[in-house]
C-alpha cells in the first residue's frame, strides 16, 4: 500500500490530474483517457458551465493564457452533451440547434475540472469549457495579532485585526500543521 504525502490526496492518487487524448497519439493510454473524458463530458448534462475561446499565443502553454472572464465569454447550462466519433456534441438551453466541434487534442484537468478543446478545424485556438470557477472571498489582515493553542489534536491559530474588528480562527489537523510548518521555515 502506497502512503501518500502531505501534498497528495487521495482524489489526485486515484486519477491523475491531467488527462490527455490526442488524435493519432501512439501512447497506450490514448483509448482509455479518451474514454474518461467522454464519461466527463456526459457527466456535464444539465449543469452550468463557462465556456471561453481564446488565441494560443506561439510560445506559451494553454494555461498561460489568461483565462479570466471577457466580453464573448458564455455561461450556461449544457444540454445533451456527448461525443459520437471524436466529435464533441451539445445544445444550450431554449434551442434545439445541436452544436459541435471536433478536437484533434482533448486535455482534462481533473483538479479545476476544466477540459481544454484544440479544435482540428482552428489550430491556433483553444476552448476551456468546464464548472464555473469557485471565488473566494479575500480578507487581508495587516500585522495581526497572534494566538495559538491545541483543542484535541488540531492545532488553532487566531488572527485578530483590531482595527477592522475582525477574528479569524483557523483549525489545523497535526497534517496540515506540519506542512505550515515546513512552509514557513
């Protein structure tokens, strides 16, 4: 049995984090990351999702593209989504018109759950279609004062900003708190 570190979890144990189908790969595992991207594909039935095109610049990676939300940028709910051949397939809601575009690379990042589209037809364009993104909301404390103690095995830090009045409690497991640890040195 195989002991994962402090950086895995068990998720990304189970499946890698990026998966990649390309037409005409000789790689082994083509068929079957294919086939795990059709089943994800499939799963996004009825869910909302971002869809955004953008130019692939000739140096840079598609996750150096910035993806951030612009003008033409469409959210909606996906309707029949599914891939016959190695063409995608879809509707958007309030229309019968079925859309499509056939890849000659498919990437899914298993983490964002975004999948990257490299249409055969626009090879200098990539489509990341996938959840919409989690936004968090951010609170910057200045200089907070510091509390620390144990409560069980959990390790609690407080963070308190007297000027903006606020109090923010953060409980560690002993995992978690060595990995602070070890960042912090």
């Amino acid at each position: 049995m195989k002991i994962l570190d402090n950086k895995q979890t068990y998720q990304e144990h189970l499946m890698p984090l990026t998966i990649v189908w390309q037409q005409g790969s000789t790689n082994p595992d083509n068929r079957n990351n294919f086939a795990a991207i059709k089943e994800w594909f499939a799963s996004l039935n009825g869910q909302e999702i971002t869809w955004r095109q953008r130019l692939i610049p000739p140096t840079a990676d598609v996750r150096e593209i910035d993806w951030e939300p612009q003008r033409f940028d469409e959210v909606f709910a996906m309707r029949n989504p599914e891939i016959r051949g190695i063409t995608l397939y879809w509707q958007k809601p309030d229309t019968q018109q079925e859309r499509s575009t056939t890849p000659h690379k498919l990437e899914l990042d298993n983490l964002r759950q975004y999948l990257y589209v490299y249409p055969q037809s626009q090879k200098e364009v990539a489509i990341r279609l996938g959840l919409p993104e989690v936004i968090y909301q951010t609170i910057q404390l200045t200089n907070p004062q510091l509390e620390y103690g144990k409560k069980g095995e959990n390790h609690v830090v407080t963070l308190r900003d007297a000027q903006q009045k606020l109090e923010v409690k953060v409980a560690l497991s002993p995992e978690n708190f060595k990995q602070l640890k070890q960042q912090l040195q």
